[in-house]
C-alpha cells in the first residue's frame, strides 16, 4: 500500500511556464510534508518543506499548498527554468518519539524546455 | 550546506565479496539513515539509528547490516555481494542539538554494481 502517491510520472514544460506537481497521502497522523529535488547523479536536496497548520508555503519561485481534508499537497514552481530540470520526489513524516522516518512519492521528471 | 560524505561514489564488485559503505556526517546530527534507489525511482528507507548504538530495519527488507558506534558515521555492510544488490545506496542524516530532526540531508550517493 503506497501511503504517498505523486503525479504525474514527467512533466514537459516550457521555459517560463508553471510546473505543477501533485501528491496526496493517506496516513493522517503526517505532520511534515517535504519536497525534495534530485539532479541525475547526486542525492537528494531537499527544497521546500510545510507543516499542516499551513495552507501555503512560499520561497521564491517554489511555493507548497496544501489542502488538509483532501489529504493532498502539491508544488508549483513558477517562471520554471532550463536549470529546474531534475527529478522532484515529495514526502512526508511524522515525528514524536523514534519516528521522523519520510515516506517518499514515486517522482517526478520535469524537463523544462529552453 | 549539508556536510555528509559517502565513499566509495562508485564501486563495481563481483559477486560473493564483502563491501562496506561508508557515511560520515559533521553536522552534529543524531539521526542517520540508508534509502535505497533505483535510477529515477523512489526511495526506499532500509535501516535507521536514532544515535550510538541504536539501529532499526527499514521499510524495505535488506540483506545489508549497519552499525552507529559513532554519533557521526554509519557504514553499511554486503557480507556476500550479489547482482540483485545493484543499486544506488543513499545515506542520510537529521536532528541533533541545532537541527531539526525532521529535515533530512542526504550525501551524494554510492552506486553498486554487482557483477
């Protein structure tokens, strides 16, 4: 049972355009919700990262919503460029105690086109 | 920026040979994982430690062993290597007195191939 499932599998956007990127989860007691970009060869990093008492996150040309009923977060990276092409994966965690462990989503590969 | 090292990057090794994996992290931080990656796939969590001493299994079932006998490397180990232990083996750490423990950073990477 896949608790974060993302989508879409790859994205083609053009230079300037919005790259939007979905994830939905199952498991309620989450409380962090991370995105994470991979460029090919290299770990992850992660870029953006929202908390559920907060619908929208924003930090330069990355912003998270997030709609807690629908269980459903996604990024939206605006005025995309060639440079954001990479693999984006979200993810998601609870902590308390001995957890912090994250549940990624398949990934994302997002080509921006120049 | 994340200081956490991961050698060797790349090993190539024929089956049946022991390998070790080496993470070392100089942020001070007392959580450490390995994920597992396949090219362009997801990651799977398949062993964690909450600090000296303290491993737990992942989600996903492994072969591999690990050990934390110092806050800030945890290697991991193939006791006989096969061709199903290719992959990309990516460690990572979060937590500690000035970190947060639910931001994870991760090293560059180690990608195995068994032959």
């Amino acid at each position: 049972q896949q608790q974060v499932k993302q989508s879409p599998q790859s994205l083609i956007v053009q230079k300037g355009g919005i790259s939007i990127i979905n994830c939905a989860y199952e498991n309620t007691a989450f409380d962090y919700f991370p995105w994470y970009q991979q460029f090919p060869g290299k770990g992850p990093a992660l870029l953006i990262a929202i908390r559920p008492d907060v619908s929208e996150k924003k930090e330069g040309r990355f912003t998270i919503s997030f709609n807690k009923s629908a269980k459903q977060f996604s990024l939206h990276i605006m005025d995309s460029q060639p440079g954001d092409s990479a693999t984006y994966f979200c993810a998601a965690s609870k902590g308390g105690g001995s957890n912090y462990k994250l549940t990624f989503g398949k990934g994302t590969l997002l080509t921006v086109n120049p | 920026e994340a200081d956490i090292y991961q050698t060797p990057r790349y090993l190539v090794i024929g089956t049946g040979k022991k390998i070790t994996l080496e993470c070392s992290q100089t942020m001070g931080h007392d959580k450490m994982y390995w994920y597992q990656q396949d090219p362009g796939m997801e990651l799977h969590l398949i062993h964690y430690s909450y600090g000296v001493n303290s491993t737990e299994k992942g989600d996903l079932s492994s072969e591999s062993t690990v050990s934390r006998i110092r806050t800030e490397h945890f290697p991991l180990t193939l006791e006989s290597a096969r061709p199903s232990h290719t992959s990309q083996y990516l460690c990572a750490s979060s937590g500690g007195s000035l970190g947060s423990s639910y931001e994870q950073y991760f090293g560059p990477g180690t990608r195995l191939t068994v032959t």
